[in-house]
C-alpha cells in the first residue's frame, strides 16, 4: 500500500478568479503570501501561506516567493498544423489561407513530419504556460492522431478534431463526405474520453464545407455523446460574402450552421469580428462561446473585435492565440492585446486585470465545459498552474520587486511575462513543462 500524499504547498502570491468578474464585483482572489496545497494532484487548499501552513502542518512547503503563481491558461483557438505559419504577416485571411497556411497543412500528409510539428506544437504550448488547448487537427488522420498521441505523451488537456473540408481549399485537403465521417468516427473510438483528451467536430469554415459535409458533423454529434465542435465565424468581410453566396437560404453566417445543428453550449467559434445583433442574440441563447484572437485579428487585419456588443448581448467569450494566423503561442499577451485594442476602438472597454485574468483562464475552461476540473484554484479542481519567475534583472522582476497593490502585480504580469518568465507548468500538479533557468 503506498503512503498517503502529505500534500506540497506551494508558496508564493497567486492570483485566480473563481468567479466572473463581468458579473461580480470582488470576483479576483489575491493572497499576496499565498499556500496552494496539491494533494493527489488536486488543490486541498488556497489561501493565505500561514493559514494553509496552520491546517496542514505535515505538508511539504515549496518556497516560490520571487515568482506568481496562477492558473493553467486555457487557449480556445490555436491551429496544430500553423506551428510554422507564424510570422507570414502582410496579408488578409483569403490570401493567407492561399498562400501561407495551406500549403503548410497539406505538408501533414507526412506522417512523420506532422509527428514532429506535434510535439513541437505541445511543447510550445506547455512552455507559455498553456494547460488546456482547444486545437483545430490536420486534415489527414494520421497527423491529426500524432497530435491526440503527442498531447497524451505531454500531460496536457488537449481538445481536437479532424479537420474536414470538401471544398474551397487546395485540392490535397479535401475528403469527401463519407471519409470523413469515418476518418473523424475511428478517431473518437481512439482518443475521445482518453485521459485529458476529447473530440471537437471540426468543419474548417462554412466556405469549405458543402452541406453534404455538415451534414456528417450534425451526424457525429448525434452518434457520439460529449463532442465539442469548434470552427470559424464571420471574421473576415470577403468570408463572409462569400459564404453568402455558397448558401443563399442563410439569413446570416451563424444560420449556416445553425441548420446543421452544430450551435449549442459546447459550441466555440472563432473570432466573430463582423456579427449582426441578430447573431448576438443568437449566439447568446445558444450558449455558444466566442474564441477571441486580438492578435489574429490585427495581424490578418480582420477587423476589432465588438467586445461591449458581446458582453450587453449576453454572448459569452474566451480567448485563443488562433496560431499561425496570431502571432504566437502566448495566452497572456492575447489578454495583453484584447485590453489594448478595447483601449484604442470607439466603444471599447477598460478591461481590468480580474477580468483579463479571467479570459485568459475560467472562461476558457468554461467555454470548452471543463470549469468543474481547471480554470481557478478552487479546492477539488486539478491543481493546474502556471509558475512565472521573472528572469533576474528584468523590467518584470523591477516591477514586482515595487508592486505594492497586487492589482497593480497582475496588471504588471499581463503586461510583461512572456515566455521567459514561465518557470514551471503543472497539470494535475505532475510536471509539463520546467524551464531550463
Ligand atoms: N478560417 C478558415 N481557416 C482558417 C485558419 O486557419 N485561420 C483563420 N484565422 N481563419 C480561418
Ligand atoms: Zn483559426
């Protein structure tokens, strides 16, 4: 029989936010000498240090101070097959789909190149700090397992799908409906409910999918309880017209899909730059969660984003680093960019840092229906975290030697942490990424 866990506690500040703070005052918790205490991999405990220290005195104290500690981030939109897209700046999403990103995903032909961009993918993700990921596949099975195999390898919750098209791409990307169905069905038998994994319906956009084709995601839906579905929505004008013309019984983009059945709380739409109210009122009765992509957004000039609209609808909204069309793996700095285009669009908001911590973690576990599990350190839930240290001798570490109002800390953190500040990422409090420093 193997001894009881005594539990670690983790000391260092950390910030979460149990509760919405679009809905709820005082929704951030701070303890600026704060305890996590992990026991089995779950929190037992958040608080002040002295008062966990108290309750538990057989844990084993971790001595964190000099770095943060928050919530695993939760990106809602991140493309595994983009990993090397990134950067090809200067164009607009036809053009960009055209020329940068789909030859690059007919490369996952290859399977062991696509095994490969895998691992490279999840250890970017796991490296900025990422713990969950709703990731759009590859358009072949074999790759698109590599991802599920290389997800599993890495601990990480991963959410993913086949990508299925039949139209509108280049040709190599194609299948036809019935492959796709059964290339999607083997790979929920192999992966769907395997240890952090689960399965999204992943029809690429309206513009590449025929009826025929949503037809089969309305199918897998039906067939297999517990799928998440996740594609593209109104975020480009020339997408948007032409999907108007490919379904001209639409009354608008989302009703394409909403006749497919596809629109429902497990639902997560990317981006939703050019909405009609009509869509908003939709999309707020169906629960649907919008993956909000600044960075994709400015960088493929898609437009900026009506939060204020969103937020008086009712439409619930996460954030996504949309990788290769954004411009990196960092959930941090997508929060960075949605407070500083609020700042900058007639209308916008002031977001506050409750409420960017909050995009950047509980919305998204919420939005892909896994916030009973991660999104804050609430006792039971996984103890999935991200440790940010910043690197001696950085503005950062300046910053946060000073701070003296922790608001103003995680204003700081948003701000500043990128990459090489991320220490240590746990899942389930085992180990999935440590800094080489
Ligand atoms: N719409 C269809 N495919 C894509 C994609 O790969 N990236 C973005 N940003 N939009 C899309
Ligand atoms: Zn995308």
């Amino acid at each position: 029989m193997s001894a009881p866990d005594r539990g670690e506690l983790l000391r260092a500040p950390l910030f979460h936010t149990p509760r919405n703070p679009f809905a709820e005052q005082r929704a951030l918790e701070c303890h600026w000498d704060g305890g996590l205490l992990i026991r089995d991999g779950r929190v037992a405990a958040c608080g002040d240090y002295q008062t966990v220290r108290a309750a538990h005195p057989e844990a084993a104290t971790t001595n964190w101070r000099g770095g943060f500690l928050l919530p695993g981030l939760v990106d809602t939109h991140v493309h595994f097959p983009q990993v090397r897209v990134l950067g090809c700046l200067g164009r607009s999403l036809l053009d960009w789909l055209d020329q940068c990103a789909l030859p690059e995903e007919a490369r996952m032909a290859d399977e062991s190149y696509a095994r490969g961009i895998a691992c490279e993918f999840v250890r970017a993700l796991a490296s900025h700090g990422t713990t969950t990921a709703l990731a759009f596949g590859a358009h072949f099975l074999p790759a698109t397992a590599a991802l599920f195999e290389a997800a599993q390898a890495s601990g990480l919750r991963v959410i993913s799908g086949l990508v299925v098209s039949d139209r509108g791409l280049h040709p190599e990307l194609h299948q036809t409906p019935e492959q796709a169905h059964r290339a999607s069905a083997e790979l929920i038998g192999r992966f769907h409910g395997r240890g952090r994994l689960h399965y999204a319906v992943t029809p690429r956009f309206a513009l590449s999918t025929s009826e025929g084709m949503l037809e089969v995601c309305q199918s897998l839906l039906r067939e297999h309880p517990g799928l998440r579905v996740q594609t593209h929505l109104n975020e480009n004008p020339a997408e948007i017209a032409e999907v108007a013309r490919l379904f001209p019984w639409a009354s608008d983009y989302l009703a394409v899909y909403e006749r497919f059945g596809l629109i429902g709380p497990r639902a997560v739409m990317a981006h939703n730059v050019h909405p009609s109210e009509a869509e908003l009122e939709r999309l707020a009765a169906s629960r649907a969660t919008i993956a909000h992509c600044p960075c994709s957004n400015a960088a493929l000039g898609s437009g900026l984003f009506p939060m204020r609209r969103h937020l008086q609808a009712g439409v619930r909204f996460a954030l996504g680093t949309d990788v290769g069309g954004g411009t990196g793996f960092g959930i941090l700095k997508e929060a960075l960019h949605a407070y500083l285009f609020q700042r900058t669009v007639p209308e916008g908001l002031s977001l506050d840092p409750a409420q960017l911590l909050y995009l950047a973690t509980r919305a998204g576990a919420e939005a892909l229906g896994l916030d009973a599990e991660t999104g804050d350190f609430q006792p039971g839930k996984a103890a999935d975290l991200v440790y940010l240290r910043p690197p001696a001798g950085s503005p950062l570490a300046g910053v946060m030697a000073q701070a003296e109002d922790p608001e103003q800390a995680l204003a700081a953190l948003l701000t500043l942490a990128g990459q090489e500040s991320v220490a240590e990422v746990r899942v389930e409090g085992s180990v999935v990424y440590r800094s080489a420093a």
